[in-house]
C-alpha cells in the first residue's frame, strides 16, 4: 500500500467515524442534559426509532427532508415529555418508562411500516438531505477532506456539543439544572423552579434523540428500516457515562464508539465471521465501562424525584 492509498484510508475511516457517531453524539448530549437535571431516561433507544420513522414518513409525504427532522425533534420531545411528567406527576419508576417507550416505539414502527409502506422490514426510498460541500475545508489538509461533505446534522452536532457546554457550565441556567441534578432540596431552598427546568431538560434530551433518528433514515439510507436504532440508544447511555456527563466528553466517547463501528465494517472484508467483528463495537463498551465506572461520578440526584417539603 503506497501513502497516498493509506492516507486516503485514514481520510476515509475517520470521515466515516464523523457520519457513524453523529447520532450517538446528539443522543448522549440529551442524556447529558436529562441526567445533570436529576432524570434518568433509558428511552434513548425508543425516542431514535421514532425519530428515525417520522422523519422517513414525513419526507415521504412532503419531499421535504427538513420537515422530517422537524418532525422528529417534535417526536422525540415529545416523548421526552411523557417520560418526564410520568416521573414527576405519578412518580412512576425512571427507569420502567424508558423500556415502556423502547417497547413501544419498536411496535409502533413496526406497523405504521406495514400501514404506509405495505412492508415489514423497510419503507421505500424517500427524500434525504443534501450533501454540503463548505469550499474553504478542501484547502485544510487532511482535516478538510474528513470535516467536508456532510449533511447539515453533522454539522449541527458540533454546534450543539459547543453550546450544550456553554449552556451547562458558563451560564445561570447551567448552573442551576446542574444543582437540581446534585441538591435539589438546596437548589429549591434558593427559588429555582425545579419541575419546569427538570420539563425543559428532559424535552430537549428526548429533541436531541429524535434528531439523531432523523439522520439515520434522511442522512445515512434514505429510508427506515424494522429496529434501525440497533442499540445505539444503549451505547449513547454509555457514551453519556464515559463522558462523565460532560458534552466534549459525551462527544469524545461517541467518537470512539463511532471509530471502533467503522473498523469493524472495513474488517469484515478481510474474511473474519462477520457476527464475530460486529459484536467487536459492544464488547468494547463493556470493557470500557468496567475499567472507568469506578472514576467517573454521576449527578448525585439522578433519577430520584424530589417532592416538596422532603
């Protein structure tokens, strides 16, 4: 192999490794943000798959992929609304609503697949987003050429990883959701309204969620397929974790995610059982997790509603 030929290799693995943890980056940013505000959302998975089918169902019905992320930002707050006022209002178990909503969305797209598109596995092909070629990256070496030619969701990701942590930890709002997620006796005691920041988290986690659905089925296929969330709602709750509820954090465990799924589908060239290479990704992450569990410190009032006068 000359340099050139593995220069344009590593261009392209790590191009892919920007597309492959896109998805994992958004939802694990809205579980950054659910759980620094005290709630714990195991619905990730859930919230992707719808994002993912109402964006395919909404560009199928208006050629307009745009209104298909729309549509799955409203979906997937949407659903991080229910999850939140359940927690709160009925104080319903955290973690039961989450798999309730996994469940649901799997069989929910399941049939509206057959209700639309007359087919169990998959839709027809619908209107994706366009590719963006920023003119000024192709004169950056070697970055330039990862960085260009992506849909416009990519780019709103690292956005979104910036101003996510300038939120959280540069501005009054951040420093309040992350007092709810620690104290929230001490940060009610000084007149934070506790439940509407708690509300407005958890529905910009579950936005987050639908976005990354949106960009599987408008940015990566162009159509939905059964179940094509795939566990990537478990590995952005992982993401989260290793990240240590931290969106450059979040964003850096995604990337590694996202590197370690790109290798895999290079390697499963090279004549290994390809069962084998692609449980590489998630066996990876049980590693991870179990060397850096032990380092990292979650928002001491995740997942514990707080009810006044307690």
């Amino acid at each position: 192999m000359t340099d050139v030929d593995l220069a344009a290799l590593i261009v392209s693995l790590l191009s892919s490794t920007i597309r492959i943890s896109t998805p994992l980056a958004l939802s694990s940013i809205g579980e950054v943000l659910t759980e620094r505000a005290g709630i714990v959302n195991l619905g990730l998975e859930g919230q992707i798959l719808m994002g993912a089918f109402v964006a395919a169902v909404a560009s199928h019905y208006t050629g307009n992929p745009y209104l298909g992320v729309l549509a799955a930002l409203l979906v997937g707050a949407l659903m991080g609304l229910i999850h939140v006022l359940f927690a709160l209002k009925f104080h319903a178990s955290q973690i039961v609503i989450g798999v309730a909503n996994n469940i649901f969305a799997l069989g929910f797209t399941t049939v509206g697949l057959v209700a639309i598109w007359s087919n169990r596995g998959k839709s027809d092909a619908v209107t994706g987003l366009p590719i963006i070629k920023i003119p000024f990256l192709d004169t950056i070496p070697v970055l330039g050429p990862i960085l260009n030619n992506h849909t416009i969701i990519v780019y709103l990701m690292l956005a979104i990883t910036v101003l996510s942590w300038l939120v959280l930890f540069r501005t009054n709002i951040g420093l309040r959701l992350r007092s709810i997620g620690e104290n929230p006796k001490a940060a009610a005691t000084v007149g934070i309204n506790i439940e509407r920041l708690q509300i407005w988290a958890v529905c910009t986690g579950g936005a987050l969620s639908g976005m990354a659905g949106s960009y599987l089925s408008l940015s990566d296929l162009n159509l939905f397929s059964r179940n094509m969330s795939a566990g990537r709602g478990f590995i952005a709750l992982a993401a989260t974790i290793l990240g240590n509820w931290n969106p450059f954090g979040a964003l850096g465990a995604s990337m590694i995610f996202g590197f370690l799924d790109a290798m895999q589908i290079r390697l499963q060239a090279s004549g290994f059982p390809s069962q084998f290479i692609q449980m590489i990704p998630y066996v990876l992450v049980i590693v991870l997790l179990a060397g850096v569990v032990r380092k990292v410190h979650a928002p001491a009032a995740a997942g514990k509603v707080y009810e006044k006068g307690t």
